[in-house]
C-alpha cells in the first residue's frame, strides 16, 4: 500500500502540473480537510449506528439466526474457518452487504477481520488465507439490492428503479465467483512456491 | 415490488429488532449504546486510513488524468459520444466510491434516470465492490501489510463484474 499511496499521488501531481492544472491541484488539496471531515462524520455516525443496532441484533438473536442461514455457504468458501465468532461477524458482514447496507456492514467486518487475526498464529502482518478470501469477496460486492443507486434513480423520478436488478445480480454474482476463483488460483500458486 | 422490498427493509429488520427485545426482555437502550461505543473505537483505528484514501483520490481526481483517459479512449473507441460517460465512472469504481457514485448521480441528472447510460450505470455500479478502499480498510485496522494477493484477485473480481454488467446492459437496453 505504501507504493500505491506514493505512486498515485506523485504520479497524480506531476501529470495534473505537466497538463496545467495547478490550480484545480491546490484547490482540491487545500479541499482535503473538508472533504475528510464529510465523509468521516457520515461513515462513523452510520458505522456507529448500525453497530448499535447489530449489538440488539445480536442480543435478541437476529445475528445467530442469519448466521446459521448462510454458514452452508461459507463451509464450502471457507473451509478451515471454524472459529464461532468470526463466522458470525462474517455472516453479518455478507448480509449487510447483501442488502446494500455498506456502512452497517463494515463494524460487522472490522470486527471479522480483527477476530481472524487473533486467530492468526503466524506472521501478524501478513494476511491469512482466511482474510484474503473474505476480502476478495467484499470487494466483489456481494450486493443483492443496491439500495443507493436505486435510491438515486428514484429521486430523480425513474419509473421503475429497480428495472435494472436482475442485471447487478448476475454481475456481482459472476464477480464474486471469478474473485474467488482467481483467489483460489493464487493461493495454490503461492503455496507451490514456498513448499 | 422488488424496489418495495429494498425500500422497506431497513424499518422493517428495526421493527423486528425491537419487538425481539421487547419480548426477550432484552435491556435495548443499554446494548444499543454498547454497540455504538464498539463501532467508536473500531473507527479509531481506521481514521487515519481513511484521511489518506481521501487525500490520494482527491489529488488523482484533481490531476484530471482519469477524465483525460476517458477522454482518448472516446476517440479510440470511436463509440457514441454519451457512452463514453460511462468510462471514469468505471475507472474509478475500484478507487473510490464516492467519486464513481457522484459520477453517476450526474450522468443520470443528465439523461434521465431511465436512459441507457443511467441504467448501465446502476448496473455497473451495483455489480462490484470500490476494492481499494476495502482492502486498505480492513487491513489497515489490523495492522496486515502484506495483502499477499487479494489486490489482484479483487481487481479481477471488479474486471469481471464490470465487463458483464456493461455486455448484459448493451443486449438487454441497447444503446
């Protein structure tokens, strides 16, 4: 990450100078702040809020009951993660986005990833198998229902928002086998190499 | 009546919660102000990720280099004008969320929010997740520098799901 983070703003800066854009450049740097500041106060009130919500979900039984729906799945996903904790974070995880709730779904992560590192008996920076293939999948977004972009369709007065939702399933779904294939394909390469 | 189930699932799974907590006897009140306290320290620790996500896709957005390749690949391309809208969007799918989705909020403010462009949108949009931005978080609130491979497998997910939403919308909207 640290190449990528240096690559992209030294290369970002040079070609916005080089294409004449310094002035766009120190406005939106002298912009950062407030864009940090917005995005932060929406993203941690939400997180905050559905992390209480989860925790009455938890309490009255929600959380296991979605759990136990899904674990199937994540048997044959993630076949050494047996640990209860994790797998209901996990599970949690998956619904949330499922349902296109992003910003509930990310305590529910945070929480599957630092339970997966305390599991984690090896090298602690260093990403487990575990982590990689919960990961690879989240990025894939396993998202059913994109409630934001069918949000946005809908207030600008679309007929039918949802007109279009058979097409991000597939999409996704496709995505999310392809990840986990190609995680499946690297892992097993990874490991011929190092035994 | 799919777009009336999303739209009311939220107050319905709250409901549920609730009226569970009710009956279980459940002090509610109580676990809801643990539950925010957890999700506090949680984004303790991914604050500083966040800043610095911010400050790379600012700068990369301000350099205008993304809508400038939107911009060579309209003329490779050679495709419809308003097709190539599309094409930061996608760039910066996997970079930031918020740019790509602001992108969309004006391509469909623009057409109309039942043009191609804004339906394909919402397709692509939908169909994969921003996967920079995942990484970066989640490893970063653990402490993982090395993401040994999931950078790769996750770009290959968003290649896939991207390419399938844009073919499955040109079949099935057409231009």
């Amino acid at each position: 990450m640290n190449k990528i983070w240096l690559i992209i703003i030294c290369f970002s800066l040079i070609y916005g100078l080089i294409t004449g854009r310094g002035d766009e450049l120190s406005n939106v740097i002298l912009n950062i702040p407030k864009e940090s500041f917005n995005l932060l106060i929406t993203m941690i009130t939400a997180a905050c809020f559905w992390s209480g919500m989860m925790k009455v979900m938890e309490e009255v039984g929600i959380v296991d009951f979605i759990a136990k729906k899904i674990r199937p799945l994540f048997k044959l996903i993630m076949p050494n993660l047996k640990d209860e904790k994790a797998l209901n974070y996990v599970s949690m995880n998956i619904a949330a986005n499922i349902f296109g709730l992003g910003y509930a779904a990310t305590p529910s992560g945070l929480k599957a990833v630092k339970r997966m590192q305390e599991l984690n008996e090896g090298d602690k920076t260093e990403a487990t198998d575990e982590m990689v293939t919960f990961l690879v999948l989240n990025t894939a977004g396993v998202t059913l229902i994109p409630t934001s972009v069918m949000a946005i369709r809908a207030g600008l007065g679309s007929v039918n928002p949802a007109d279009m939702l058979i097409f991000p399933i597939i999409a996704t779904l496709m995505s999310c086998v392809a990840g986990l294939i190609a995680d499946a394909i690297f892992r097993r390469r990874h490991y011929a190499k190092h035994h | 009546m799919l777009s009336t189930i999303s739209f009311i699932i939220v107050p319905i799974l709250v409901l549920v919660t609730i009226i569970l907590a009710i009956k279980k006897k459940v002090k509610g009140y109580d676990k809801f102000l643990l539950g925010v306290q957890d999700g506090m320290s949680l984004f303790k620790e991914v604050f500083p990720t966040l800043i610095a996500m911010v400050t790379a896709v600012a700068i990369l957005r301000g350099s205008g280099f993304i809508s400038d390749v939107g911009e060579l690949l309209k003329e490779a391309l050679d495709v419809n004008g308003e097709a190539v809208e599309l094409v930061p969007m996608i760039l910066f799918r996997p970079i930031s969320g918020s740019a790509s989705m602001s992108i969309f909020n004006s391509i469909c403010l623009n057409h109309g929010p039942d043009s191609f462009l804004c339906r394909t949108g919402a397709t692509i949009q939908g169909s994969t997740d921003t996967t920079l931005y995942v990484l970066s978080l989640y490893f970063s609130s653990i402490g993982v520098t090395k993401w040994k491979h999931s950078l790769k497998a996750g770009l290959i997910a968003d290649f896939v799901g991207i390419s399938i939403g844009v073919i499955l919308s040109i079949i099935f909207f057409g231009f």
